[in-house]
C-alpha cells in the first residue's frame, strides 16, 4: 500500500480527532555555482583575463576584499549591523533577534563575516605551471534579508573562488505570509501550523511552492551579494542546486490527549516493523549486496533548546533519513530530510567510453 493510501486510511480511522493535515517543504538549501569546476577551468578563466600563476594569490585576495568591502558599504548605507564572529554562534536566532529588537519588516537585517574552511585554487610548479584544487580558511559572508515572501533567509558566499553561494529558506514560513495575504487564518508556532481555518486551501497554497520561479530568485540575491557578476565574472550566472531539502507531513489533532493515546503506538510500530529492505525503499535504494553505508533506525526523546519537547524515532541511511515525532503537544509529524541528494539515483544521458547512453546514475 502506497503512503498516500495508508495515509487516507490513518485519517479515516481517526477523523474525529483529527483537525486536518498538511504536506509542506520546511528548511530549504540552496547552492549556487559558478562554472569553475576544475583546476583547468580556473587556469582557462585567469588566462582570458591575463592574470600570471604567480599572481594567483594575490587576484584571489583582491576579488575578496572587493567582496567584502561591497557588503560593509551595503549595511553602511542600509544602517544594519555588521559583525565579526568568532566561535560556534546561533548566527540564525542572533539574526532574528536583531530584526526583532530593530523591527526589520523587509530588507537587510545584518550582516555577519566569519572564518571558514573552504575550496579554492592554488599553483603547482611541476614540470609546468598548473591550477589545482586546495583546501584553505578563508572569509566567508552571511547576509540576512527578511523577504516578504520568505521572511528571514540568509544568504552565504565565499569570499576566495570559486565564490560558491548558499541560500537557506523555510517553506513553512513562505506557507505563512500566502495564507496572511489571501485572509486565511492560522495559528503558528515555529515551524508549525496548530490550527488553519481552511487546511485543504491551505494545501492547494503549498503545492505551489515548487513550481516558483526559483532561478529568477535566487539570482537576484546572488546579483546583491555579488558585485563581480558585473563586470570580472559577466556574463556568467549561477548553477543552482537543491543541496539539502526538508519536507514535512503534519497530523495536527484537536487535543493533546488525543495525540497522546496514539504517539506511542505509531513510534513501537514505525521502531518494530521496519527493516533495512524498508528503509531503503523509503528512501529511493533498492537492496544490493553491494551497498557500503549505515541503516540505522533508533527512538529517543527528541531534544530541542535543552527542553524536552517530544519523542521521534529515526530511519537514517547514510546522511538521509526519515522522522516521526510529536510536535507542539497537538502535531505528529512525518519528515523526510535529504541532506545527501547523491544517494539518490536518476534515468539520464551520460557519456561513457565516448558514446552517449542513457544509464542510472546518482543525481547530481
């Protein structure tokens, strides 16, 4: 029996005390990439640009400090913060408490510079004179907007080349304005819905998430925080990636006590039923002899902020892996966090030995 189908069959069961259910994209992250993939590529690109071996360095350090000099200039003029972090900081609930504190409806909120690792390019004298991959620390920047279809988002770039962007946002709070513009009301907290005055208009909302012009946005910030695509890197544009994706179900009961006579039985079940053939059918592999990687399944408490807010049991493969736990007293949720899209395979044309085939090859 498909998931939606038992899915059905769980509602009909239990409609009486259920208010509704909602299928919805939660923590999203995006990675942009510009077409510096190799050594060779990065050596093809300083050529064109008659930039010498010996002064690789010395071109990465001045595209970076236009980088950096580009975001003090645009909190300058926007009147936010600019900050130097140093150590492991919550940079995302910093953020929000500054947009709070400032009353930041839309716009940039702050602006954060810490040191990293990151891959970026080196010389090689051998016999000659190459460009090759190298791993360094170097700076890396992190812009807070509040959008007004997204609400707070941040987007990460790379100081040093290849500049690689990251852009994370959180469907729940996209989800959460369309429902405010169109007069639906809700009631939230964090990252879930207690209660939607219409769930199936609600749905019909969130279905729409993945058909939006995505390319469109996500350039538009990449053009913000990029002063390079201008005039060192044009015509050249991002690459952009799904690079981990969070999609939730949620069950949102009438009452507590409701929720609480059934959590307890569906973590037994989902922890006892289970194997690792399940396991890897759920998450798009089919069993091989072959196959090197962990299958774990485990049931915890699930901590969150030092409080104990719930219970969840865990079906991880590899850097994958599917949730259920109670959420906020009134939810049981069902979450399917990608955070290794590799491991999943896809029909495509792929060049082997010189021809053209079409093969299952791991999404790239």
């Amino acid at each position: 029996m498909g998931f939606h189908a038992c899915m059905e069959n769980f509602i009909a069961k239990h409609a009486d005390k259920i208010q509704g259910t909602l299928s919805c994209f939660d923590r999203l992250l995006f990675r942009g990439y510009l077409p510096f993939f190799s050594g060779a590529a990065m050596a093809e690109f300083l050529d064109r640009r008659r930039v010498r071996r010996p002064e690789l360095k010395g071109f990465l350090l001045g595209q970076a400090f236009r980088l950096k000099e580009h975001a003090r200039r645009m909190a300058l003029r926007e009147g936010r913060p600019f900050q130097y972090l140093q150590g492991r900081v919550r940079k995302e609930e910093l953020a929000r408490q500054i947009a709070e504190r400032d009353g930041i409806e839309q716009g940039l909120v702050c602006e954060f510079s810490t040191l990293e690792p990151c891959r970026t390019f080196s010389p090689r004298w051998d016999h000659t004179s190459t460009i090759r991959p190298a791993t360094r620390k170097c700076l890396f920047l992190y812009d807070y907007f509040m959008d007004p279809e997204f609400g707070l988002i941040h987007v990460r770039i790379q100081t040093w080349f290849p500049l690689q962007l990251q852009v994370y946002l959180n469907g729940h709070e996209w989800l959460a304005r369309k429902l405010a513009r169109h007069g639906v009301r809700f009631t939230k907290q964090d990252n879930a819905f207690l209660w939607i005055e219409d769930f199936r208009r609600a749905q019909s909302f969130a279905d729409r998430f993945v058909s939006l012009d995505w390319v469109a946005r996500l350039d538009r910030y990449a053009r913000t925080v990029n002063p390079l695509l201008k005039d060192l890197l044009a015509p050249m544009s991002y690459y952009w990636v799904t690079a981990q994706a969070e999609f939730s179900t949620d069950i949102v009961f009438k009452s507590r006590p409701q929720l609480e006579e059934l959590v307890p039985r569906l973590l037994e079940h989902s922890t006892l039923h289970f194997g690792a053939r399940d396991i890897l059918t759920f998450l798009g592999r089919k069993p091989h002899g072959n196959f090197a990687g962990e299958i774990l399944t485990d049931q915890a408490p699930r901590f969150m902020g030092g409080r104990l807010p719930g219970r969840r049991v865990k079906h991880r493969l590899k850097q994958n892996w599917l949730k259920l736990y109670d959420k906020a007293g009134l939810i049981v949720r069902v979450e399917t966090v990608i955070n290794s899209p590799e491991e999943f395979r896809v029909r495509r044309r792929v060049r082997r030995r010189g021809r053209w085939a079409t093969r299952w090859v791991p999404l790239s």
